[in-house]
C-alpha cells in the first residue's frame, strides 16, 4: 500500500513537471543569430534555442542575420502580452500592389514571406509561412495553432512588413511545388522521468530530442534497471507516450540528458 502512495507521488510531481515545461515563454527566451548553411549566410530566430524560423535571402540594407534579429525583435515585443499557440496564424499583408504571405502573433506581424525566400527555401509561400507559424506554436508549449484564413483582408494592412527586395515574377513551374522541408531537423523538450526499483523510487526530468511530430507525443521517460549475473547493470531509457505503469514507447525520439531526486527508501 505504501508502495503504490509513493508511485501516485511520483505521477503527481511528474505531471507538475509536465505543467511548468508549458507554461507561457518569456520574452527574453527569444534570440537570433546569424549562421553559415550549405556555403551561405543565414540568420536564425530562437525560441527557448530551438530555431523556428530560416532566413535564407537578404536585402540591399540588411544581411539575413540582421533581418532575423529584427523578427526576432517583433516576437519579443508579441509575447510580452499574453499570447499562446492559438494567437499564431497565417494571413496576407498588402504593401503597394503586392500582397504577402505572413505570420503574425495575434494582432502583430512578425514577418512577411516574400517570392525570392519562398524559392530560397524550395517551397511556396503559404507554405514556408505555414511552416514558421507551426515552429513557433509548437515552441509555445501548444500544438495547436490557429488555421490558415481563405481570401485576403481587403482593408488595408496595419504594421508594415519586413524591409525586402521588391520579389521578382517567378518562371511558372513545370512541376508542382516542392513542399516545404522541415530544416529544423530535430527539437527538444525536458518530460519527468520516473525510476522504481527495489532501493526506492526517484523522480526527476529528462531532456528528449527528435522529429517535432514524434517529440509531441513523448510525456515521460521511463528508467529500467537491468541485472548482469551481479557483476553489473545496465540502465535503460524509454521515452513514452503516456505516465503508466504501460510502456508505451515512442519510436525515433532520444535522451540527452538526465538528472533526478530520491523520493523515499524503502
């Protein structure tokens, strides 16, 4: 009876794990950075160091590293208020003749996507504006963002776009467009980690990485202890979809790091 009060603990401080990893994201967890990729400069946006958004392009007053601190800026300025995933969405901001694909975070726009980062990036721009609006939901905490609105607001634009070379008429395609490509490659998220063995049972938190799709089912990571002929022992890792006694494990996501508490001994 005592053992399963101290395994109800476990779950209970591991959901409160759960709880504070999605709370709001301060302004401040908001960064940029330029980097070299393929040969070429770009600039990153950072949330909470996971990068949401890939400047490929620049323009003729700003390098892709100076463009990505000022979306940067922007984001910092959307989440002073209380924003969550929700407030992210895809809509269209006209400048002059032209109209944009854009992310805007609630009522603030945070960048427009031009024709010339479009083909930077091998895809259209809905769906390069999809793909930044679904990195920074997901950076949230939320994985739910708003969906994409149907025709262009005719009313004029409020906050003016980003600075960007006016785009050039692209060549129509001879196949159809490539889909946008997920170059963030991996996330991380920290989930609790529970331990149960004959010593006791301990709690503490662990850093999993992975593709975000399967990164969002992962809840917990699960510690098993393995005896060797008592000379030796192996421990093992399993990241899971649920906080049970079931081992559900999620394929194609790892552990980075780990620490933990001792709850009782027993």
């Amino acid at each position: 009876m005592w053992r399963q009060a101290k395994v109800g603990l476990a779950v209970a401080l591991g959901a409160l794990i759960v709880w504070a990893a999605s709370a709001a994201v301060a302004p401040e967890a908001v960064t940029s950075r330029g980097a070299e990729l393929d040969g070429a400069q770009v600039g990153e946006v950072l949330i909470s160091g996971q990068s949401v958004i890939l400047i490929r392009t620049g323009t003729a007053d700003y390098s892709p590293a100076e463009r990505a601190d000022i979306i940067a800026g922007r984001l910092r300025t959307a989440l002073a208020g209380e924003v969550t995933a929700a407030s992210v969405r895809v809509d269209r901001v006209a400048v002059g003749d032209t109209t944009y694909d854009a992310v805007y975070v609630g009522g603030a726009l945070i960048v427009a996507v031009t024709q010339q980062e479009a083909d930077a990036h091998g895809a259209t721009t809905v769906a390069l504006a999809t793909l930044w609006r679904d990195n920074i939901a997901r950076a949230l905490g939320e994985a739910q963002p708003a969906p994409t609105p149907g025709p262009p607001p005719t009313g004029p634009p409020t906050p003016a776009p980003q600075p960007a070379t006016p785009p050039q008429p692209a060549a129509p395609p001879t196949t159809p467009p490539t889909p946008a490509v997920d170059w963030t490659g991996s996330a991380q998220k920290w989930v609790p980690i529970f331990s149960l063995e004959t010593s006791g049972a301990a709690i503490g938190a662990a850093q999993v990485a992975g593709p975000p799709a399967q990164l969002e089912k992962t809840k917990a990571v699960m510690q098993l202890r393995l005896d060797f002929k008592s000379i030796g022992r192996i421990y093992a890792y399993i990241p899971v979809a649920s906080i049970s006694t079931k081992l559900d494990r999620v394929q194609g996501v790892s552990v980075w790091a780990i620490g933990d508490i001792q709850l009782a001994k027993f």
